[in-house]
C-alpha cells in the first residue's frame, strides 16, 4: 500500500471518475487503474464499482478511507513542519502575494491572514482580486505565490490542458455543486427542482462561477450580470423574479435562508472547485503553512 494509492482513491471518491483523477494528477487512465487494481489485490477486496455514470466507491473503499484520510492530512503536515524547521523561512519569504478569484476565500482571508501575521510578523502579505481568466496567466508568469479559485471543473481542465501543466501544482480544498438561489418570495420558491425553461424565461445572474456552456439552451451570453458583487445579486433577488446561479457553500455562507432559497437545477450535474493554485517550483513551507490555515477556516 503506497501514498499516492491511497490519495488516488481519495480523490476518487469525489470525481466518481477514472479519467478526471487520471486528469487532476496528470496520469494516464492505465496507469491510474493498474494502481488501484494493484491496491484491490494487495488488500483482497474490490474497491471501485463501475456503472454508466462512472466509478463509485464500495463500502471496503469507504471504510479504507475513513481510516487513511486522517493519516494522510497528518502526513502532510509533517511533511511541512519538517521544512519549515529546516530553514529559517521568515528570513527567506519577505512577501506573500496571494492573487483571488474566490468568494468563499475571500470570506476567511482577514481572519487566515491574522492568524498568520502573528506566528510570522515580518512576513508582509497583499492580497489582489482578479478574474478567473487571469488566474492561470498569473502563476505560469510567477507572478504571484498562491492563487485561491472557484471554479467550473470543466473549464478548471480545460486550463490545464492549455497551459503547460508542469507549471501548475493545486490542491482542491472543497469539490462543490452548482445550485440557482431565488427569492423566497419568488413563485420558483414552491418548485423542488429549476427546469431549464425558469431560467430562459426570467434574467439571471452568475456568482463565482465561469457562464456555463451547456445549460440555458447557449444562452450564457443573456446573462444579467456575472460578478463578485455580492450585494448586487442580493438587491436583484430581492428586487427582482431572479435566479441566480452560484456554488453551494458561497450560497449557504452568503445568504440566509429567510430570504433566500437554493434549488437543485434540472440535469445540472456541474461540479465546482474550490481550489489552491501555486508555481510548479516547489512553494515555500511558510506559503503553504498559510494555505492551510485558509483551508482549516473555510
């Protein structure tokens, strides 16, 4: 049983797919499923169940995790621990810049950033708001030390297949759902599921997430608005028979169920990504000692 065996399945259980693991870990889809298959032999049991709808984890999966998770979070920061006690880090990082394309970051950085500052007060830290679409121009030019992204999956890969993916290490903090917010006063409000006819026949608005080409018949280009601004869409969910499209946990963290209600979307199977992006050159102990402290809080 290997490390990377183990984080295969891990990552697994939240793609439900061999081809994005093979992806996100830029593997072959053979080289993936001899792992696993080589895991599945040495333990005597099966692991993966396979259906039309991809892979799905059996419950001796489950149980290995529960068990391997833990050790692997413990592993990790071990491993940085170690590091930052074999180098004098404070001296050798001055500057942390930290480029976001995330709402529900940009939520816990005040607080990451205090708790940081106080264990590394000469460290400065700046951290700049940008679009999604500079995100990964930015660390293939080093231009900054760690970016925090909400994103579609779809267009998360797409990146990486055209940028060299060499450049790029990540860590996905939390593998979201896409869900439309309404208004509790919305007529939608009664409705469990938002067919796709609501949201051609009414404005709607995107939040933290890239326009989305296979729903809303192409019609991405319609949109209202497609912004960060937060009180903006609240103003035109109150305001307004609006549907707003966003990730979950941005929608549970950002609005209240008073006023406000998520829906499940018709044949929406979208995954969203909230996700750390660094350089490939291997970041400094101290920069990912402050992305766990933004992952630990969120």
């Amino acid at each position: 049983m290997r490390l990377e065996q183990l984080r295969y399945l891990s990552d697994i259980q939240h793609t439900n797919s061999i081809s994005k693991t093979a992806n996100r870990f830029f593997l072959s889809q053979q080289s993936l499923s001899n792992n696993i298959r080589q895991l599945e032999k040495e333990l005597n049991v099966v692991l993966l169940e396979r259906s039309p709808f991809g892979v799905n984890l059996t419950k001796e999966a489950r149980d290995l995790l529960a068990l391997s998770d833990p050790f692997l979070k413990q592993y990790d920061e071990l491993q940085n621990q170690f590091a930052l006690q074999q180098e004098n880090t404070e001296e050798n990082v001055k500057h942390i810049r930290i480029y976001c394309s995330s709402v529900l970051a940009t939520l816990v950085l005040p607080k990451a950033i205090a708790i940081f500052s106080k264990k590394y007060p000469k460290t400065r830290v700046s951290v700049k708001e940008i679009s999604y679409k500079d995100i990964f121009p930015s660390i293939e030019k080093n231009i900054c030390d760690v970016a925090f992204l909400s994103i579609n999956e779809e267009y998360f890969l797409e990146q990486l297949n055209t940028y060299d993916a060499s450049k790029f290490h990540y860590n996905i903090m939390i593998t979201d759902r896409l869900v439309a917010c309404i208004s509790a006063q919305s007529p939608l409000a009664q409705k469990e599921i938002i067919e796709q006819s609501d949201i051609v026949t009414r404005p709607f608005t995107y939040l933290n997430i890239v326009p989305l080409k296979k729903n809303n018949a192409n019609n991405s280009n319609l949109a209202l608005y497609n912004s960060h601004n937060i009180e903006f869409h609240r103003r035109a969910l109150r305001e307004m028979d609006v549907i707003s499209l966003m990730p979950r946990y941005v929608y549970s963290n950002l609005f209240d169920n008073k006023h406000y209600v998520s829906k499940f979307l018709e044949g929406a199977q979208q995954t969203i990504y909230h996700t750390t992006i660094y350089p490939s050159n291997t970041p400094s102990p101290i920069v990912k000692e402050l992305v766990n402290i933004v992952t630990a809080l969120i």
